[in-house]
C-alpha cells in the first residue's frame, strides 16, 4: 500500500474525509479476539479505514449499507482452488462472490501445461482486478510424467512464475515420494517458493514418512482423509486443510481431530479443492464447509476462524485479508444470522457487489484457447495371453489384475494431445456397456479414449477434435452426448449451473451404461495420475505406480 493510501484511510479514521462506503447498526465477529460487538464499518476505495461506532465520515456521497439487526464476518477464503474444473475462472468468480468467497489461492497446472509461462501470466494478469481475488500457487512439476517435463518446468521459466504478485506457494506437490527421498531437482524447484509456502499432496503417506516430507519444505497439507493424518501432519507443523469435496466429502470425520488435540484450530483451513459443478450447485463453496463445520459442533469463532484468519495467515496475507479491521481489502460479508453462513450481502474491495445471492458487478473474463488437432489411431491391443488391467475399486483408486480380457472390460487409450503416440490399455469397473467415449479433461491434458468398440472410439475421438475438446459419448454410430469444452480443452464458456446440467446428463449416461461409483469425471480426470495407486495410463504407457515400472508400453501413432 502506498502512503497516499495510506493517508486517506487514517483521514476518514480521524473522520476529517467522508467514506466511500459505510456499513452501519451490525454486529460485529472480530476473528482476532473472538468477540462479537456492536461496529460499524467505513471504507475508503478497496480498503477498510475504521472499524467502531463513530460516523462523522459519512458525508453526502457515502454509500450507507443498513446492515441492523445482522452480523459481519470477514470475506471467506479458500485456500485451495482448481479455478478449471470445466469452467473458466471467471465463471466460478462469478458463482461463489454472492456466497462469500472473496479471495482463493489457485492451481496454475492447467494454464501452464496449455500455455506455459506466457498462459499463466495471461490469466494471473487479466484476473487482477477482479472481485474475487486470485492468489496463486505455481505448480513445479506437471501431474504426471513425461519427456521433457524439465524443459517445460525449468528452473528460470518457474522464477519468472514465482516473481508474479499474485504467486504466493509452490504446488500442489503430488511428488511426495520424491521429496522423502530428498530429490535434487524437485528439492530446487520448491527452494522457488515466495514466502517458502509449499502446498503438498500426501495422498497414501503413511505418518512415519511425514517428518521427512516436512523436512524437505511442505508446510501444508489437504490430502488427509482421516482425523488420524491430520494430526500426523499437524504434529510435524504441517498445516492441514480440511477437504470438502464433490470427491472426497470427509469434513465431519476430519473435524474428529479437535477432540485429540482443541488448540488445532487456530492452524485448520477448509477447502472445496476441486468440487465439480453440480456439487457447487446443489451445497455452495466455503459457506457449504463452515456450515458443515458448525453442524458438527465446532464454535462459531473457530469455524469462521477456518475460512478467514487462519488461510490469510497461513498465507502471509493477514496485513490485507481474513479480518475486518483497518488497513485490511474491504472484504465483508452481511449474515442475517451467525448460524447460516451464506451470506444477504457481499461487499468485496469497498463495493456491495452481492446482494440476496445475485451479482450486481460484473466480472472480467479470462479466456485461454489453446489451438491442437489429434485423429484416432488403431486401437488394437498387441497380442498377449494376459494383460495389465486398470481395475477401478472406487471413482479414483485402482489395482492391477494381470489376466485376460473378460467381459465387461473396455478398450482404453491415452493419445498424445498433438497425435504422436498412443497408450493403449485395458480398464475394468467404469461402464462395461460403453461403445465409444473420449475426453480431454484427463490428468496430463492429453486425449482418453474408452470404449467395448474401436470403431465407436474413433468416432468419440474425432467428434472431440471438432469440438477443439470436451467430453464425448458415441453408441454404436450415434453420437448421444457432447460437452464442448472449447476453452484449451478442460473448459467451457458456461456458467456453473448450466455446467452442472451437463455433468448430471453425463452422469446419468454413464450410470446407465453401468458407471458404479460417484463422481464419474475424477475417473476420468485421474485415469492418468500416475502418482495414485495402483495403476494407471502414462505417455509412457500402462504405468505401475507401487513398483514404477512400465506393463505395457506406448507405440508411436502410424
């Protein structure tokens, strides 16, 4: 903040220069004292200039928000967004600013394995001045493996990333294998990090190996699914997040480690992480986890505490977010109850931009169209008497049965997005009446094609190349269901709500061709992660995560 900013909040704290906004006759819930109060509020451009009950500097062209009889929070901030799951940026600004969210820190990996440095810059930059602040998180290393991976992540291309004002943690840090084991080059890439935030991913880490993975700089957390790994990684400083997702919806059980360990909730934050659009729809953002949070009984000064103070703190970012004090963004919201976070009124950077759930702002639109071309190549496995199958457990976790095919098992194959090779496999468990599907929405960006028919595959596949991305279902000839997805591949130009229509058609599609788990498009997304168990699809081909080796390799496309 500059000292001319400066100086206009102290004159209207002294009262001698009139607010821009004033918010009068509330209760107050200060997040630094726990204490609730009668305040009012005025601001002065994007900042708070006093907190108290004074109002001389209400002058004639104050705007005056009657706020009687409700009680002000701070604006809630997640600390953990995947701002691209199907939608761009902008669209989920514009879907969570009326339930409170005013600030998130976000993944970069899709915009860089897109676009690289110049696509982050890109959206970081035209996001500046939206109400929603985006905070980033700068990936050091793409999801999963292949060649010239360090190329594409190098050490001078990641400083220019790092040096962005907004860039304030490396990750999220899937490697944490190779961080317990001390590795040169990912150890020099989190060495990177504004603030030395690191953002992990331990999904499977056992407590044992949580000293080395602290050791070797992660100092947060969102992966434990169990009140017994939060307090692993808590105990070793490790700041845990709290997950509440369309995947993974484990709050109520995660909250059980307060009953261990009460002080753990000035270090707790609470994130959606990546919920799909039809989760979004039906429970809402960060006012969903605090809600959740107090249905299971943690004070309200601790479940606001979650969303607010505590991430802001966490992120080096409390001179400016998590309380409503002066000096601080005029991020507000107006509850009509402590008990119901969704907020009647949203004021973000001095201005009601919210009222009754409905934007009265408009907000800057962040596109990125990345222009590539793939074609369907012979889907053909390479003869075997046994084979390698991705056999799927639960929507995302898999196991390895080496044995022939059966029925019920699918084609599959992961193409290069710019149609070089492909990885061909077999997958079990996800729709064993499925002809042909194809999608881009997969873990490394590239092109995942399922299907009983190679000839519905390559139907999906080339219906998904006109549409420069997305989501395609093909039954025999017909092509039944299509999602563009025309935005670099992963997302579409819709809003949230007519995103989640779309996903529940796919959903409904898919169960019928016998999907049996919840949350078809992690399955898809997470086919190729080839850093969750067991096994999995890879450039390099049908990947073993337990014993990193490959079963059945990739084949340049003819």
């Amino acid at each position: 903040m500059i000292i001319a900013e400066r100086r206009r909040l102290t004159d209207v704290a002294r009262g001698a220069v009139p607010a821009d906004l004033y918010v009068r006759g509330a209760t107050l819930l200060n997040v630094y004292t726990g204490e609730l109060y009668p305040a009012n509020v005025a601001a002065k451009g994007a900042r708070i200039a006093y907190v108290g009950l004074r109002d001389e500097m209400v002058g004639p062209r104050t705007r005056v928000v009657d706020a009687a009889g409700r009680v002000l929070v701070p604006g809630y901030i997640d600390p953990h967004v995947h701002p691209s799951t199907l939608t761009t940026p902008s669209s989920l600004a514009r879907f969570v600013l009326p339930l409170g969210t005013t600030a998130v820190v976000a993944d970069t990996l899709q915009f860089w394995e897109l676009g690289g440095l110049a696509a982050f810059q890109t959206v970081a930059d035209s996001l500046m001045t939206a109400p929603l602040r985006f905070y980033w998180m700068v990936r050091p290393h793409a999801q999963s493996r292949s060649r010239g991976e360090w190329r594409r992540f190098g050490l001078p291309t990641l400083a220019k990333a790092f040096a962005h004002p907004r860039a304030i943690a490396a990750g999220e840090v899937t490697r944490w294998p190779d961080a317990w084991r001390g590795d040169r080059e990912l150890l020099r890439r989190l060495g990177l990090a504004r603030g030395a935030r690191v953002e992990g991913h331990t999904a499977g880490a056992s407590g044992e190996k949580i000293a080395a993975i602290a050791a070797a700089g992660f100092t947060s957390d969102h992966e434990p699914i169990t009140a017994q790994e939060v307090l692993d990684r808590a105990r070793q400083g490790i700041a845990v997040m709290l997950r509440e997702s369309s995947l993974r919806p484990d709050l109520v059980g995660l909250l059980d480690a307060l009953e261990t360990a009460p002080a753990l909730a000035s270090r707790l934050m609470l994130t959606s992480d990546g919920s799909m659009p039809a989760f979004l729809r039906t429970h809402g953002f960060v006012d969903h986890l605090i809600r959740v949070a107090l249905e299971r009984g943690v004070a309200p000064i601790d479940a606001y505490r979650m969303a607010t103070l505590n991430p802001a703190t966490y992120y080096g970012l409390d001179a400016d977010l998590g309380g409503i004090a002066p000096g601080r963004y005029a991020d507000i919201c107006v509850l009509d109850d402590l008990a119901e976070p969704r907020p009647s009124i949203v004021i973000a950077g001095g201005r009601a931009i919210a009222t009754g759930g409905a934007l009265v702002f408009r907000t800057p639109a962040a596109r990125l169209t990345v222009r590539w071309r793939a074609r369907p190549d012979d889907f053909a496995l390479p003869p075997r008497a046994r084979y390698p199958v991705i056999q799927l457990v639960s929507a995302v976790i898999s196991r390895l049965e080496e044995r022939p095919l059966q029925a019920g098992d699918l084609h599959a194959a992961l193409l290069d997005r710019a149609g070089r090779w492909v990885a061909p496999g077999v997958v079990a468990g996800f729709a064993d009446r499925l002809d042909g599907f194809a999608s881009t929405t997969s873990t490394d960006f590239n092109v995942l094609a399922l299907g009983r028919r190679p000839e519905a595959m390559a139907r999906a596949v080339n219906r998904l190349l006109d549409l420069h991305g997305g989501v395609v279902l093909v039954d025999g000839e017909r092509i039944v269901y299509e999602l563009a997805l025309p935005i670099g591949g992963i997302m579409t130009r819709e809003r949230v709500e007519e995103a989640a229509r779309s996903e529940d058609e796919l959903r409904r599609l898919l169960v019928e061709r016998g999907y049996p788990h919840h949350e078809p498009l992690y399955s898809l997304f997470f086919m190729a992660a080839d850093f969750l168990p067991t096994v999995r699809l890879s450039p390099r081909g049908v990947w073993d995560v337990k014993r990193s080796r490959v079963l059945l390799p990739s084949r340049r496309r003819r």
